[in-house]
C-alpha cells in the first residue's frame, strides 16, 4: 500500500507540472444523469485513465497523443489484433486499429502516421514491447453539466489501483472494501468535455473533446 500511494503522490506531481493543463472550467447547467448512463462514462472515461492519458484541449490534442493512446488502448482492450513475435519481445498493430480508434474515442482522424512515444512505426505498422504489471487507473463520473447543443462537462474522479486488484471499475468505495484489502484509491480529479450523440439504433455514443486537471482539486490538496 505504501508504494501505490507514492505513485499516487508522482501521479499527480506529473498532472501539476504539465504546461497549459490548468484552464478556466467549463460552466454549464447541472444534469439530472441516470445511474445506467454514469456507468457508461465511466466505462468510456476508463478508456483513458488506464492508458494514464495526459491533459490536453482541443486546440493542443496532436497526432502524436492520438497514437499513444490508440496503440496502448488496443493492447489493453485489443490485444488479439497484435501480430507477436517468436521471441515475445516484440508485437506489431496495423495502422487502420490505430485510426479506428482516434476516430472513435475523439472524433479526430490521424493527419501523419508516425512514431510515437514508446511506439515505434515503420511500413504501416505499430510496433511495441509488451509489458504487464503496472498499476491500474479507472475513471468515475462525479457530477454532468450540459453546455448546449451534444457536449458535456464531466468531473472526473481518477482512481488508482495495484496491478492484482480485480473489483468493479463501476464500483464503490463501500463495495471494494467488502472482504478485500486491496481497495482502489482517489488518484487525482480531471474535467472532461463530452460530446454525446445518439445513432440510428437509439444507442448513445460519446467522444471526448478536452481533458484537463480540475483546478479545485489543486486547491483542496494544498
């Protein structure tokens, strides 16, 4: 427990150093959320913080942070679609996952295929290390705003948890603690705009449009 919060204390070390990342907070008219649709943004937000994404707006939101996160969502989601090498040191992805992905979660298509990161690219391919053991991240929803028209404004509460935790991302902190020890921990809180649209099929569908530390949460740590 002592080494999850210590990386809980350099997880948000990371958040506060991060240029740009505190910007003034959307406002908007407080929305009455049904519970099934709050355990789908924070199964959508989980997307995100179990990648450990970085802040960013729509303005600042590149290329290159749309394939780190397109390449570390597939292995974490996606891992069949990864062609693996004999010795196990190595494992490529098609660029097409790499775009699907961008697309789905952000609305952005990738304008340059590149390296990225961690992940190396070459010949219409991803490649990577694989890895396993680290800590896990997960997102819950706190509180939706309406700002008119499809988008939203989410608070986000980002929990942190070890690698061997195996609760429900769509938990509480009363159920986790039932019979287990091992209980996830409040790693830092973002906002996120949202945007929300409804397909032929009357299935909603979100996008995530900016992604920035929630400020107020600076100032109850200080």
């Amino acid at each position: 427990m002592k080494a999850l919060k210590l990386l809980l204390s350099l997880l948000f070390a990371l958040f506060v150093a991060i240029p740009g990342a505190a910007l003034p907070q959307p406002s908007g008219k407080t929305r009455n959320t049904s519970p099934e649709e709050i355990k789908k943004l924070n199964i959508f937000l989980s997307n995100f913080s179990e990648v450990f994404m970085q802040p960013f707006t729509s303005r600042s939101l590149n290329d290159a942070q749309l394939i780190q996160f397109a390449v570390a969502h597939n292995y974490q989601n996606r891992e069949k679609l990864f062609e693996k090498f004999p010795d196990g040191e190595k494992a490529r992805l098609k660029e097409k996952h790499v775009a699907e992905s961008a697309r789905k979660y952000f609305g952005r298509n990738i304008t340059k295929h590149q390296s990225a990161g961690d992940y190396t690219y070459r010949n219409g391919y991803y490649y990577l290390t694989p890895s396993s053991g680290e800590m896990q991240q997960f997102s819950q929803a706190s509180n939706v705003r309406h700002l008119g028209d499809d988008r939203y404004a989410v608070d986000v509460n980002v929990f942190a948890a070890s690698s061997g935790w195996v609760g429900s991302i769509t938990g509480t902190p009363a159920t986790w603690k039932q019979g287990n020890d091992d209980v996830p921990e409040l790693a830092y809180k973002m906002k996120a705009t949202v945007a929300k649209k409804i397909d032929a099929n009357g299935k909603a569908t979100y996008t995530l449009l900016e992604y920035v530390r929630n400020q107020s949460s600076d100032k109850d740590r200080k």
